[in-house]
C-alpha cells in the first residue's frame, strides 16, 4: 500500500499541491484525474522522487520516503515502473535496448536470459517484431506499449503511467487502458494513472481521486462518479453535452 | 551574481558526475559510443581545417618574410611554432566546441525536455553520471590524439602550400620545422587540449542537463553552449599560457 499524507509542494512561492492525503491498493486501477494544470503531474513525479515535497509523508509499504537513504532511494526506485505522457523512449537506442536497459542495468542476467524477458513483455503488451525498430518509426501508440514494456521489465512492485493514453485514437486508448488494467490484476501492482480522459475513467478507474488547482476535491469509484453530487466533479466529469445526457438518462433510471 | 550561481551549479553538477559507474558494462558501452559520436566523427573537420589553416600560416609568413636578411627556414620553423602552440590545441578546440558542443547540449537537452532524463532517474539511475561520465573521458582520451594528429596535418599542410606555390624550398621548410624543437611545447599543447576536452565536455552538458521548456530552449541552451564554452576555452588559454610558458 502506498499512503501519502498532506503532501504539499510548491514552486518558487506558487503552492502546486496544498496538502494531499490519499491511499492506493495493490491489484486496483488507481486513477488520478483533473483538469489540465491540476497538479497531477507534479503529484505523481512526488511519489516517485522526481520532486521533493515540501512536507508530508509517501510510504512505500512502510518505508517513508522522508526516512530513505540516497541509496535506499535508488532501490525502491527499482521496484517502480513509470509511463511517462510523451513515451520518454531513449531515442538513440532501440526497442530492444531501451526495454533490455534496466535488466542491463539492474539484473545480473545473461544476454539470452535478458532478451526473453524482452520478448516476453513485448508479447505481453502485444507487440512483436519491433526489436530492431528505433521509437521515432514508431506509431504513438505502439510507442505507448513499448513504455509500458519497459516499465514491467523489472516486475515493479508500483506503476505509475502519466496520461497513458493521451495523443491516442480512442480505440489505441481503451486498448492500453485495459493493458494496464490486466497487467495490474495479474501482477497485483500498486497501479495510478493520471488521466483527463473521461472515456478512461469510466473504463478502468476502480479508485479515482478528483484534483482541483492542487487540493482533493473528491475520492470514489467510477460507480460512485456517476451519481456524486460534487459540483466541481459533475462540472468536470460531465463538461461534455453527452455525458451530461448519459447521466441524466443513468440518474432516471436508477431512481 | 548570477554567473556566480552558474558556476556553483556546475560545480555541484560535477560532483554528481564523478561518481562511480553503476554497471561498468553499460559504462563501457557508452564511452564506446561516445568515442565514436565525439571524437571519430570530428577526425573529418579537423583533418580538413588543420592541413588548410597549416598551409595559409606557411603562405602567409612566407609572403611577410621577404627580407633577404631573414632566413626561408623560418618559415617552417613559424608555421611549426604557431600550430603546435596554439593553432592545433586551441583554434580545433574552439572548432570542437562548436561542433561537439552544440551536439552534447541539444542531445542532453532533448533527453531534458522529452524526460527521457526523469525516466532514467525513476529507474534509480544517477543520469548525470551515466550521460556525461562517458562524455568526459572519450574527449579527455582522444582530444589529445585528434590534436596532435591536427598539429602534424597543419605542417604537413605548410609544407604542401610550400610546394604547391614554389614561395619557399622544401628543404628550407624541413630544416625550418626541424629546428630548435622542444618537447616541452607538445606537452603544454597536450595540457592544455586535456583542459579544453574537459571543458567541452562538461559546459554544454550543463547547459543541456538543466534546460527548462520545449525545442526552442534547448536549441538556445545549445547556442549558449557553444559561446560559453568558447570564451572559456580563451580565456583558460590566457591563464595556462602565462601559467606554462610565462
Ligand atoms: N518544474 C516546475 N516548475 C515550476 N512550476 C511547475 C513545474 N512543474 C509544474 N509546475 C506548475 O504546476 C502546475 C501543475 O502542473 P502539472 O502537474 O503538470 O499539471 P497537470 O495536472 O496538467 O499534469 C502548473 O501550473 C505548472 O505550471
Ligand atoms: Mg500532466
């Protein structure tokens, strides 16, 4: 479990998150959404150490990331696996390299032990014959899936994915949402997705924590979303004509 | 005051970089790699401007030196003089901070913005280290050998422009060159190249490294790069001049 208590983080006098408390469960789609700006950016890249918070306290498990050595840190950085929104492919090595890169890093692993751990993730995210493929003759989303094949490379204990499926059709989209979800299920990974894609929310958000300008607006299922009364969620969630219909129909129905 | 933060800065940086490697393999991998993208890749514009800037000092000092009361040796004993002191070490270090030094910032700068840099630090890997380590050591190593390469091709080019033009005697130019030849002078050039390949190695990296925005920035960092690591390059040379020689 990963329990984040009023964590607070601010840039150059401009507060950015004003005192989250939240926790994830293992083998759950976690997903955190919010408008454009929200702070879930810079939510996420906290729980993995790219920013040091102000205050507040991320366990791991726990361990707090306050009480963490340097080296300790780099550690359980080998147990997370992130996504990052634009793919963050190492562009000079291949999909093989950059997938191969933490085992040849981190594992002490024969070359032929490491490529099938290769080729077994890319079969896992569906992909094949791409080895030799650099990610710029890459399609975004396949690019996406490589991301994700890097990331569960080392069998993460924590996933985290940026807008997974941001820049993607909405089919691509559902595809690496359900991935993710399967993959989250099937390892029992401590899952979060950022995401401000509604049709992903509705899919796979299991827990789902509302982020307005840096607070926790609101925290529920994707059941509960539905029907919540929050006004800043239903001006979020239900921005579009359609889901407004879609949840008026729901609303009526279920009364 | 600003500056002074800079400065600070990449100092601080350093002491990240000079960090033991986390797996030699992967280490060795990429100093292999760097040699080639750093230093192989320049043997072309240095080979070109060493053997052509070479001739034109040999053309020049011959055409200035018409004095029937100076030596014609001089003429390669000058040309000889002013490629290993300063032509060979520091006009192609300045050549190299153009080229490599733009190449090292805009790449680290990519990896910077496209957070291909935050990927590797969320994999636990000390990314300074990892990208700019290798860097450090390929120029360090084979500056050195593209120098020395680059003070011989400029003599040899003096001595082509010589024959070639018929303003000077071959055998003029070869007792010229011998001269007087101190190995002192090779090893201050040698000193100096090192410092310079340190420099070009470091400074665009650090430019690159902490690079803020989109393409636009780094290709502004990359140009900041190039300037800085030039003015610093000459004004090092001022100081390890007078330092070596004075
Ligand atoms: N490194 C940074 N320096 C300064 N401000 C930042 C930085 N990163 C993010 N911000 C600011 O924090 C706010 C939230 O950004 P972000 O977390 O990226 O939003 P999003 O919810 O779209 O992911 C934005 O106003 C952004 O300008
Ligand atoms: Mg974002």
């Amino acid at each position: 479990m990963i329990e984040v208590t009023d964590l607070y983080k601010e840039f150059k006098g401009i507060p950015v998150l004003k005192g989250v408390s939240t926790t994830f469960e293992k083998g759950v789609t976690n997903m955190i959404i919010g408008q454009s700006g929200s702070g879930k950016t810079v939510f996420l890249k906290c729980l993995v150490g790219l920013h040091i918070p102000d205050s507040g306290i991320i366990c791991f498990d726990g361990r707090k990331h306050t009480e963490l050595t340097i080296k300790e840190h780099r550690l359980l950085r080998q147990e997370i696996g992130m996504v990052f929104q634009g793919g963050a492919l190492y562009d000079s090595l291949t999909v093989e390299e950059n997938i191969m890169f933490p085992l040849k890093m981190f594992a002490d692993q024969s070359f032929s032990e490491m490529l099938d751990r290769v080729n077994f993730v890319l079969k896992r995210v569906n992909l094949e014959d791409v080895n030799n493929k650099f990610p710029a003759e890459l399609s975004g989303g396949m690019q996406k899936r490589v991301s994700i094949a890097r990331a569960i490379v080392m069998n993460p204990k924590y996933l985290f994915c940026d807008e997974p499926n941001s820049g993607l059709d909405p089919n691509t989209a559902t595809v690496i949402d359900n991935l993710i979800k399967e993959i989250t299920e099937e390892y029992q990974i401590i899952t979060v997705i950022n995401s401000h894609d509604m049709n992903s929310v509705m899919e796979i958000g299991e827990k789902i924590i509302f982020l307005k300008d840096g607070v926790k607006e609101w925290e529920g299922s994707n059941k509960e979303i539905f029907i919540t009364e929050n006004e800043a969620v239903v001006n979020f969630v239900y921005s579009s004509n359609l889901f407004r219909k879609v949840r008026e129909a729901y609303l009526k129905e279920t009364k | 005051m600003n500056y002074l933060r800079h400065v600070g800065k990449y100092f601080i940086m350093l002491r990240q970089v000079f960090r033991k490697p986390q797996k030699w393999s992967v280490f060795r991998e990429m100093l292999f790699r760097e040699i080639e993208d750093l230093g192989l890749k320049s043997l072309g514009i240095i080979t070109f401007i060493s053997f052509f800037v070479g001739g034109v000092v040999a053309i020049q000092t011959a055409l200035n030196v018409d004095s029937p009361f100076i030596p014609k040796y001089l003429i390669g004993f000058a040309t000889k003089r002013s490629m290993i002191l300063e032509f060979a070490p520091t006009f192609m270090s300045v050549i190299l901070a153009g080229k490599v030094g733009s190449y090292i910032s805009s790449s680290i700068g990519t990896m910077r913005v496209t957070e291909q840099i935050d990927a590797l630090e969320v994999m636990g890997i000390n990314s300074l280290n990892y990208l700019v380590l290798p860097k450090i050591i390929a120029t360090v190593f084979f500056y050195p050998l593209l120098i020395s390469l680059a003070m011989f091709l400029g003599i040899f080019g003096g001595y082509v422009a010589g024959t070639l033009t018929g303003l000077f005697f071959s055998e003029d130019y070869l007792y010229g060159i011998r001269l007087d030849f101190d190995p002192y002078y090779i090893q201050y050039a040698l000193i100096k190249t090192v410092v310079f390949a340190f420099v070009i190695a470091t400074i665009p990296a650090y430019h690159g490294y902490y690079v803020k925005g989109g393409s636009l920035e780094v290709g502004r960092a990359s140009t900041q790069a190039v300037v800085w690591t030039s003015v610093v390059i000459i004004l090092l040379n001022y100081f390890l001049t007078q330092m070596l020689l004075a």
